[in-house]
C-alpha cells in the first residue's frame, strides 16, 4: 500500500521540541513514590556508519514480577542511507519511519513488534528511467521487529539493541 506523504522537517522538530517542553514539567510534579510508567528516549542507529536517528515513548501498561508489557510510539528520520554504497536503480531508499509496537520485557530482554510507517525515494543508480519520478516520497507499512538489553533505573533507561529499522542501536533517555 503506497501512500504520498509530505514530510516537513520544522513541523517535526517542533514537535519533538513541544513534547519535551510538555514532559519535562510533569517529571516533577509528582511527589509520590509510585514507579514511572512512562518513558522517553533517544535512539541511535547504524549499520557501518551512524545513520538513524528517532525519539520514542513507550508507557509500561502490565508489571507483573519480572515481566513488564506496554506500548512504544516512535518517530525517527535517516541521516544518510546505506553508509553510501552504490545502489540498483528502482531500489528503495528509507527518508523516515513512524510506528508503533507492543512491548515486553523480562528482566532486561526487551522484545517489541509491530508496523511501522517508511517514508521512502527510489534510488537512481547507473540506468535512469526516465518514467520514474526519483523525487517522489512513498510510503509503505512494514513489520517492525526490535531486541534489546535494557538497563533502567527510577529515572533513567539505556538500551542497546538490534532492529530492522533502528539496526545496530543505542538508546538514552528518561522514565517519568
């Protein structure tokens, strides 16, 4: 299912500055010594060099013993795609991604699945086909499949992991 999104780069940012904004103050409001169900964090993908970049929030829904279920929303754009290596023409080239997933945790194994959202172009390569607008963002829904170590404490998680949209992944952030 191929859908034509725009994509605008200040709107995102803003948002992302907007949600921060709105977070930040409600990490203090709370005097109570209740555990934090919340969680935001920035992710740092590569396959050979750094590439992807995105900010999630997930919010834990089901503690039970060493288990824990909840949900993960992220957004995150490519910084540059495929370390540059020369691709075919016609192939698919990941601007951003948009998803969301169920998450589970047992102890500090993290499995999340779901779909997400890719924005996309077609490479150009050596042979350009003069019908094909290389120009045109696309869009199409993938499965979204991601493992992790997670290492968290009251206010703060750290995790490293591997994705198919994050690959090789680092990530830091705060529990609120």
């Amino acid at each position: 299912m191929n859908v034509l999104l725009s994509f605008n780069h200040q709107r995102f940012y803003k948002g992302i500055l907007v949600l921060l904004a709105f977070s930040i103050p409600l990490c203090t409001m709370s005097q109570e010594t209740k555990p934090n169900k919340n969680a935001m964090y920035i992710t740092f993908g590569s396959a050979i060099i750094p590439n992807q970049v995105s900010i999630s929030y997930e919010r834990t829904i089901l503690t039970e013993d060493v288990y824990k279920v909840g949900i993960k929303a992220h957004v995150g754009r490519y910084l540059s795609n495929y370390g540059g290596l020369d691709l075919e023409s016609g192939e698919k080239i990941i601007e951003n991604h948009m998803g969301i997933s169920g998450l589970l945790s047992m102890g500090q194994f993290e499995v999340n699945l779901g779909a997400v959202n890719t924005q996309y172009k077609l490479a150009k390569g050596e042979i350009v086909n003069p019908d094909i607008d290389y120009d045109k963002l696309s869009s199409v829904i993938i499965p979204y499949i991601n493992v992790a170590m997670r290492f968290e404490k009251e206010d703060h998680v750290l995790k490293i992991g591997f994705g198919n949209i994050e690959l090789f992944h680092f990530s830091a952030g705060f529990k609120f």
